[in-house]
C-alpha cells in the first residue's frame, strides 16, 4: 500500500494569499477613492517641497549603512564572516527586489539567497539571523510605538489604535517565548510527528536552533536592540519629511506615535509593495488627527516614492554588475 503524497504547504497557501492580498487591495483602493479628490490630490503632490522630500529619500538611504552593520553583527555570532560594504550592497538590492515582490518579506528571501550563495549549507541558520533580524526590527518598532503613545497623551486622540499596537506587543511577547524560552522547547517538540508528515521538520527545526542560538548572545542582542531602536526613530523623521513635502504642518511627535504602527503594518505582506495599504494607513490615521483626506494620501504616496528612490542604488548596481559580466572576454579554448 503506498502513501498518499502530502502536498507543498507553499501550493496550498499561494491561491490563500493571492486571494487575500486582491481583496485587501480593493477594499484598500475603495476606502482611498472614496476619502479623496483626485484632482485636489494633484495638486497638492504637484506642489510637493523638493527639498523636504530630497531629505525623506536621504533619511532612508544613509540608514541602510547601519542596518548592514547589525545584519554583520548577528551573521559574525553564528561564524558567518562577511565584508560590510558587500552586505550593504546586498541591502540595496534586496530593497530593489521589494518593489516587485511582497512588501519587506521578498526583500528578506532575496537577501537569504544572496547570502546562501557564498556560505553552502548554511540556509537555515542564514533564514533565521534575517528573520531575527526582522523580529528584533519589530520588537524595537513596538517600543517606540508604546513611547509615542506615552508622547501622544494630552496631546492627540488616537485611543482607536491602541489595539493595533496591543496585537503586536501580544505577538511579540509571544515569539520571545516561543524561540527563546528552554520551557517552551518539550511543548513544541509534539509537533514534530505532524512536521515531519508535512517535510517541514528539517528546515524548521534548523530555523528554530538558528534562532534559539543568541539565546547565549544576551550582550549582543541588547546592543542589537539598541541599535535598531535608534535607527527607527531617525527613520521615522522620514515620514515626518514626506508629510512636510505637502503641507501637512505636524511636528515630530505625532509621527513617533503614527511611524511605529506604520512600519509595523509593512511588515505583514498584504499586498505587492504594500500599494493601497500603505495610502490608506496615512489617511485613515492623519485624518484621527483632522488632516485632510487629499493631503494625507498625497503624503503617502509620496513617501511610496521614496521608497521607489531607496530601491535606485540596488537598481544602479545590479545593472552594473550586469554590464560587467558582459563585458568580460570569453576566454578561447584551442
């Protein structure tokens, strides 16, 4: 008698996802259209402050810098040595990728596999320092997210957001246990027999011992935390730019409580780069705070926009590398 053949999970869940990621772009697009005066929003765009908006995309870009620095840091704890310059280059590629795949999340893979190409054999450990990375990323997005909130007292009325936030810190909260706990690890160990019928017990378990290494990293992971934490908030002052760009006169401190609850939401890949979602993020949570719907999207669209300028030096050296591969001799064998 033979055994049925299980099914890829990833065939199962790609019509799941493309299904959900439609709909959420529609009903995203819907709740946009019907919010806003596109000819309102031109103009308010075609007015746009360069200069605000040449800060936005700079802000960005000089923050790839250190983010290579810390993807450095956790590779080293795990014997993996590369040069900085290299894993910058491979950040601005992976931004590059995300323009055309799902949010941040394509971006990750594609950095996974630049990586996986140079060190053989070491894709679990590799998936698990990007995907700490990521979660680490999240974990100091929802710190500054319960400090904007503290900032945002007496101040603004966004009380509607606060479960947004909760959510996140619940899921956070969730996966330290999960991956860092020594109690946790019997309880998820049930779940091999089900893993290994569906052939994920390898690769998962190989992600999970990836991830439960820097349990024995605490001083790295603290400055890691750190780190991340300082890049987010000047990151933030990126949003702030892009809404100065159109007008929106709002000063720093609502964007502290408004930019960790957007980077947050980028992080679920709802849809292709984030398009709708992102808009309608700026215009549902700017509109809390009595700015206009044609100027909040504006905002967001602009600074969709710098994130397509972010993708350029990951553009520029692709074609470059591109046009130095073909430009080498072929070599004659006689």
């Amino acid at each position: 008698m033979t055994t049925p053949r299980v099914p890829r999970l990833s065939h199962v869940k790609r019509p799941v996802r493309i299904i959900v990621g439609v709909t959420l772009t529609a009903l995203a697009t819907a709740y946009i259209l019907l919010k806003i005066d596109l000819g309102q929003t031109w103009e308010t765009l075609r007015s746009a402050n360069l200069w605000w908006f040449g800060l936005a995309v700079t802000i960005m870009i000089v923050t790839v810098l250190p983010m290579a620095l810390r993807w450095k840091w956790l590779l080293a704890a795990q014997a993996v040595v590369e040069r900085f310059w290299w894993l910058t280059r491979a950040y601005f590629v992976s931004y590059t990728a995300g323009q055309i795949l799902p949010t941040s999340i394509g971006g990750d893979a594609v950095r996974i596999f630049e990586v996986s190409k140079r060190h053989p054999g070491r894709s679990g450990d590799l998936t698990a320092i990007v995907v700490l990375e990521r979660g680490v990323g999240g974990a100091a997005t929802v710190f500054l997210g319960a400090i904007g909130f503290v900032l945002a007292i007496g101040h603004y009325d966004v009380s509607a957001y606060l479960w947004i936030e909760g959510m996140f810190v619940f899921g956070t909260l969730l996966l330290l246990v999960l991956f860092f706990s020594r109690t946790a690890r019997p309880h998820l160990a049930r779940l091999r027999p089900l893993l290994r019928k569906l052939r994920l017990e390898r690769p998962l378990r190989s992600f999970y011992d990836g991830v439960h290494h820097y349990r024995d990293h605490p001083g790295l992971m603290l400055r890691v935390f750190v780190f991340t934490t300082v890049i987010q908030a000047v990151r933030i002052l990126a949003i702030w730019a892009s809404c100065k760009a159109v007008g929106i006169d709002l000063g720093p401190r609502i964007y502290y409580v408004m930019g960790p609850l957007f980077f947050l939401v980028l992080l679920v890949p709802f849809t292709l780069n984030g398009f709708a979602v992102r808009e309608a993020f700026f215009v549902s949570f700017l509109g809390s705070v009595g700015v206009s719907a044609d100027a909040a999207f504006a905002a967001g669209f602009l600074f969709f926009l710098v994130t397509v300028a972010l993708a350029a030096p990951g553009a520029v050296i692709l074609l470059w590398e591109s046009m130095r591969s073909g430009a080498r001799p072929e070599v004659e064998h006689g």
